[in-house]
C-alpha cells in the first residue's frame, strides 16, 4: 500500500473518531497525569503501605511486599535478571519518560531510583517496557526504541535506537505494545481510534461504514523485524486484522504462539436504545482473550463478542439487534467481563508459585470507567489456567485491592489501577499500578504441594464484590438509589 493511500485512509478514520468523540455520553479525554507531591507520597505511605501485603489480597499462601510508592503515572514495566526493574512513565511531554530502580540492600525495596531516556516524550498512551535479547525496548506513542543494556549497570550506556516510526498523528488508542517471537520477529499493536467505526453524519441511529476505512492500518498487528532501524509501517507486514484495540499482549513460548486480550467496544445502549439497555451496555461485550495467528480476522467493527451467549453478534451499526450471529469471523478463546480494560497479560514461567500457575496466564485489568449506572468494575490482577495447552474457559481474582472500595462510582474513586506485570528471576510476580507508580512484587511463602481449591476458596468469594460481579439491573443501578 502506497503512503498517500495510507494517509488518505487514516485521514478518514481519524475524522470519523473525532466525530464520534462529541456524541453525547461520551468522551476522549485521557486520564489526567499529575506529579507525585511529597504531600502525596506521605499520605500514602501512611495509609496502606504497611498494611499487610501492601494492601492486596491474595490467595492463602502469597505475600505481597511494596517495592516502590508514587513513582509517577506510569504503564508497563520489565525486570531484569539482577532484580532492577525498568518503568514506562506516563510523561506527555519532555524527556527522561524512563525510570529504573535497583535495591542494594536486599529487603526487596527499591533504594535507588533514577529517570532516564534523552528521546522526546509524546503522550501519556506511551505504554511497553520489555527485556529482550539483552536490549530494553520501549515505545512512546509514536515510536519504538531500544537500548542495549550494559552489565552491572543500571542505566544503558548506548544511545537508543529507533526501530519503529508511526508516521501518522497521534490519536486515541495509541499504545505501542509488544511481543516477540523466537524468529527475529517484532509485533506491533495499530489500535482503532474509533468505538466501531461509526459514520456520525448519518441521520437516526448510528451507522457504521463498511467497509471501515484504514482497517488494515489501524485496528491490526503488524509483525517487523527486531534488528531494523528506522522502520515505518509499511515496512512490516499485516499479521491479523479486526482488532480494534490491544494493549495486554505477550508471546506464548509453551505453544510457540502470539496471545492478547482485546478491548471491547461500547455505547450500544447509546446507539442503538431499541435493542440494548443501560444495563446491556454495562456488562457487553466481552474483552476478548485471543490467541493470534497469521491471518486472522477478529470481525471487528461489524461484530462484537456476547460471553453469555458464547456468540460472536453483529454489531447495531452494521445491522444488528443483539441476536444476530456472524461465525465468518473468528473467535476468542474466551470472553471475559465487559469494560475491565485488560493492560497487561504474562504467561507464567516459573517454578516459585504452585504448580498449577505454571504456563496460565496473569491480566491486568485497569478498570472500567463507563459502566455508568452500574458500578464500575475490574480493578484487580486474574489469572486463567490452562490445561493441555487451552484455558480452562474459567478465570480467577488472584490479586485484589486495589480501588480500595468496593462500590466503585466513577473511575476516580479507585485508588490503584493494576497496569504492568513482569516476571522475576526467580518466579516472583511484580504488578504496577497507573496512577501513582506504586509497584508490587508477589511472593508464594507456602507449601506448594498442599495448595488447592481450599487456599483459592476466599479469593472465589470476592466475585460477589461490586466490582466483580455481573450488576443486578434493578438493585445496582446507581441511579435509583
């Protein structure tokens, strides 16, 4: 595909996202990114810090230890084979969007915390922070870089390289999330800025265009090579399409296979009230547990995945009434609860947790802000086992506690928002968290061989907390009490 025929088609879709932006009931405004105060950071300190586990909840057997507080906003983080660990900070402008931190004392809390990256920062969607091959790589909104690392050192030495060039402008939904394969090969997130790629100048209920235009360019993975500098999109090649956003992405070395979980998309109260209530738009659709291969289409925009019925639907834009299925698209492997924005996803390699966790996968889920007006949800780290190679279809709350409340109004509320997950050395469970930069680092201090359903049985019992639970229609509506 040509470059002007690239830019003529996010012109478009970039238009129609702006349009969609004003419909009532909505909104693109991004979390708002206010530096830590020392004010702050006291306040917090005091509140939960030595609270047992750091505040968290957690599986009979666990323990959680704060490693860092107030750090900043931040996103993904990744931890080297030493303990340091790497920080994506969420700076919309300036330098420095880097933080590493190192504990030289061995309590497991960092003592040593310096901000690094001499590259422009672009937007507070700057998201990744993995270690790969000996290299860090990141990505702002814009671009992705990586920096070799240096042994024995903190901060890399080498000046950070530009791998990836997004030469469009920036726009909702612009995280930069990664997975690498044993190939040589880089996978890119193009997320949509549009909730269905909705054509706001048609009269009545809300259309959408088919086909959507620049579909192929944003609402796709995209696979690149790792080693290449200076690379544009176009010198990739389109490994999946109908995804309409991403940010949890790993890859599955078990299975030799690239995973993510999906976004879903919103407002179907809102454009098409005939078939879908307020209550509908609060638990549908499903954020999408996908395992990704060559080729696949997701169906998004035209259709969107009902996990109570187990079907994926036509979208209203497209023609639908909430019972119309579409199976020329493919599913995911599971759905999982509506608007919890799942941020992370790590496939378990260790050996210090139960056997059980071996292989499954953990997510980050950030938290809903548009389930209104039923609480908002999420908010907690899960984990999915898996069995002769497949989740077992059943997900559980490993960590909770976050928010710090259970009935959580509005986005605003909540404390924390579980965002980064990384993996130690010696199978440790480090969690990050968007708001304040507080970070997290799960221990298992039990007998392995005695753990089970008994030491899971508490954790089963929080589901039935505000923010677990599918809403009563009458009894959660916020607006009635």
């Amino acid at each position: 595909m040509s470059r002007h025929l690239f830019i003529l088609l996010f012109s478009i879709i970039l238009t129609a996202c702006q349009d969609g932006s004003k419909e009532k009931g909505t909104s693109s405004k991004k979390e708002p990114v206010k530096p830590s105060t020392k004010q702050s950071e006291a306040s917090e300190k005091k509140s939960d810090i030595n609270e047992p586990n750091g505040g968290l909840y957690l599986p009979d057997g666990f323990s959680a230890l704060v490693v860092v507080d107030s750090v900043g906003p931040s996103r993904h983080i990744a931890v080297n084979d030493n303990g340091d660990i790497y920080v994506k900070l969420r700076k919309p402008e300036g330098t420095h969007g880097n933080l590493a931190l190192r504990d030289t004392t061995g309590d497991g809390k960092a003592d040593i915390i310096k901000t690094f990256g001499d590259y422009p920062n672009d937007g507070t969607f700057a998201t990744e922070m993995r270690i790969h091959k000996g290299y860090l790589y990141f990505s702002s909104e814009q671009i992705v870089y990586r920096q070799k690392l240096t042994p024995g050192k903190l901060i890399p030495e080498s000046k950070a390289e530009v791998i990836l060039i997004d030469q469009f402008p920036k726009r909702w939904h612009n995280s930069k999330s990664l997975a690498f394969d044993k190939k040589g090969n880089m996978y890119v997130t193009f997320s949509a800025p549009t909730n269905a790629c909705e054509n706001f100048n048609t009269e009545g209920q809300v259309k959408g265009m088919k086909p959507c235009p620049g579909l192929e360019v944003l609402g796709s993975i995209w696979k690149f090579d790792e080693n290449r500098t200076n690379q544009v999109q176009q010198d990739g090649e389109m490994y999946a399409i109908g995804i309409r956003s991403v940010v949890a992405f790993s890859w599955n070395d078990k299975d030799n296979s690239l995973y993510g979980v999906q976004h879903g998309r919103d407002y179907l109260h809102n454009h098409a009230p005939q078939y879908y209530s307020k209550w509908h738009q609060a638990v549908l659709p499903a954020e999408e547990f996908m395992k990704i291969e060559q080729g696949d289409d997701f169906g998004w925009p035209y259709t969107y995945y009902d996990h109570f019925k187990n079907k994926r639907l036509v979208a209203p834009e497209y023609g639908g009434d909430g019972s119309m299925e579409d199976n020329q698209y493919k599913k995911p492997l599971m759905g999982l609860p509506a608007h919890w924005a799942p941020n992370d996803l790590l496939f378990y390699k260790g050996d210090l947790f139960p056997p059980r966790y071996r292989n499954g996968a953990f997510i980050a889920f950030h938290g809903s802000m548009n389930r209104a007006p039923y609480p908002q949800a999420g908010y907690i780290v899960a984990f999915i086992p898996f069995k002769d190679g497949k989740p077992t279809g059943e997900w559980e709350v490993f960590a909770d506690g976050f928010a710090k409340v259970d009935t959580i109004v509005s986005m605003p509320d909540a404390k924390y928002r579980p965002m980064g997950l990384a993996e130690g050395k010696d199978g440790s469970l480090y969690i990050s968290e968007s708001k304040q930069g507080k970070i997290w680092r799960i221990h298992f201090n039990g007998d392995p061989k005695q753990f089970g359903e008994a030491q899971l049985q508490k954790m089963e019992e929080r589901k039935s907390a505000a923010h677990l639970r599918t809403p009563d229609k009458i009894k959660d509506d916020l607006s009635i009490k």
